[in-house]
C-alpha cells in the first residue's frame, strides 16, 4: 500500500550504500522509507508507482521530502540508490532467494513483474514474508549475487 507517512527502513549494518540529494517534482510528498522514482518526462523526482514504461526507480528516500507547496525543485530528497534493505515482499518465502524484487507503489514489494518495476533482487529470506533485498537504481549496473 502506498505510504501515507514516514516508514524509516531497516538497512544492513555494514552496508553505508550511496546516498544523493535529488530534486522533488513540485506538488509531490515523500516519506521516509519510500521508493522514489524518476519522472522521466520532468526529471523531477516522485513516490514511486508501478506504472509507466519509463520512469526508473533511483532509491529508498532518507528523509521526508515535502514539496506540496513549492515549485519543482525547490527541495530535494535524500536519496539511498543502493544497498541492503529489510523489506516485506509479498510472495516471497525461503524458496524465493536470489528472485527479483518489484515495488507497485513506494512502500509496496512483490516477486511479481506485473504493473510493478524491479528494484533489486532477494538476498535472504529471514521469516514469513520478511527478506534482505539488494537493491540499485535503475541506472547503475545490477550486481550479481555472490
């Protein structure tokens, strides 16, 4: 479900991941823990949404980024683009280690592609639907597993 408020991510102890400050399309909120995409028609970034070819998604957001009120680009978003995450991934279990990961909206994860983009790939199954995910924007190299 999309977020309607601030959902801080649990990331890998010992994985710092590459954070950037990216401009937020004007009339747009960000939570924290969201994955964020970008608007390929502005440039700006969005909460990301399943839909749409082109827009990629470029990371788990930082910090809150509200730009309800300003103009494009007035603020940016803190922005981690990769790393390892704690997620909640429906459909996942213990067989699904090294699956694709997608996001439907900026706080929903499934292993499946439909009307959804992949943001990384299953690392660790830890419990019910709980998992380690090894995610990378969409514009960096998606690394193997080792």
């Amino acid at each position: 479900m999309a977020l309607t408020k601030d959902t801080p991510r649990g990331y890998a102890s010992h994985d710092q991941g590459d954070t950037v400050d990216l401009p937020v399309k004007n009339a747009v909120q960000i939570f924290e823990g969201a994955a964020v995409m970008e608007n390929e028609s502005t440039g700006y970034m969005i909460p990301l949404t399943g839909t749409g070819t082109s827009d990629g998604f470029v990371g788990f957001a930082e910090r809150q980024a509200d730009n309800r009120l300003g103009a494009a680009g007035a603020i940016r978003v803190k922005t981690r683009t990769k790393g390892i995450v704690e997620l909640t991934v429906a459909g996942s279990s213990v067989a699904t280690n090294g699956a694709a990961v997608y996001a439907s909206d900026d706080g929903t994860f499934t292993v499946t592609s439909s009307n959804a983009k992949k943001i990384g790939t299953i690392l660790c199954w830890l419990a019910g639907e709980i998992n380690l995910v090894k995610f990378y924007a969409y514009n960096q190299a998606q690394p193997a597993l080792a």
